[in-house]
C-alpha cells in the first residue's frame, strides 16, 4: 500500500515562507515524478509545481513562479515545497502526489495514481 503524508503547514502572514514536505511508503520513490496541487475555498483543485524523478526537471504553475520551489530528497523519499513570499491567495489545502508514470510531471490530476490527505496553509492579509 502506497502512503503519501504531507506535514509542515500552518498560519502565516502575507510575505511569509513555509516548507511543506511530503513523506512516501510503499513504492519507489526515485523512480517517479512528484506533484503539488493546491485547493482553496470554494475552488478546484489547480496544479502548483512538478519536478523529475531526479530532480532535475521542474513545472510550476504561472502564480507560484519565482515565489516557490520544489525538490526532492531520493534518499529520504521525500519531496519538498518551499513557499516563499506567500499571499492570501496561496490559502488552500496542498496535496502532494505521485505521478503515475517514470517520465509525466505535468499539471494534469490524471497523470498522478497516488495522493497525500493534503496539508492547510493560511495565509492572512
């Protein structure tokens, strides 16, 4: 059984950071891509941010451009999501994922077959 448990959300005002991350069992973890979808109140889930197997390869979505990073520990089997420079539209519940692929990181909840319980991030004005 494949367990995703994402961890290090929290309450934090506009212009702050926080580190999300994402724990994996039951699968192996370098041998897929990762994601981060967010869903705020009242919305759909959206895409956030992917990165390759190793790492090395990346896609955020527009709005998160140049404010957050995602990374990736293979030897941990842990995937990262620093969020700086936050805004109260970054309010949403994260959900980290596991694509269902060795080679598809994009913005699709499809190509994902594993999801975490996902983890509340508020962000106040």
């Amino acid at each position: 059984q494949v367990q995703l448990v994402e961890s290090g959300g929290g309450s934090v005002q506009a212009g702050g950071s926080l580190r999300l991350s994402c724990a994996v069992s039951g699968r192996d973890f370098s041998s897929y891509p990762m994601g981060w979808f967010r869903q705020g109140p009242g919305k759909e889930r959206e895409f956030v941010a992917a990165l390759s197997r190793s790492g090395g390869a990346t896609n955020y979505a527009d709005s998160v451009k140049g404010r957050f990073t995602i990374s990736r520990d293979n030897a941990k089997n842990t995937v990262y999501l620093q969020m700086n420079s936050l805004k109260p539209e970054d309010t949403a519940v994260y959900y980290c994922a596991m694509a269902g692929t060795r080679y598809s990181f994009g913005t699709k909840p499809t190509q994902y077959d594993y999801w975490g319980q996902g983890t509340q991030v508020t962000v106040s004005s």
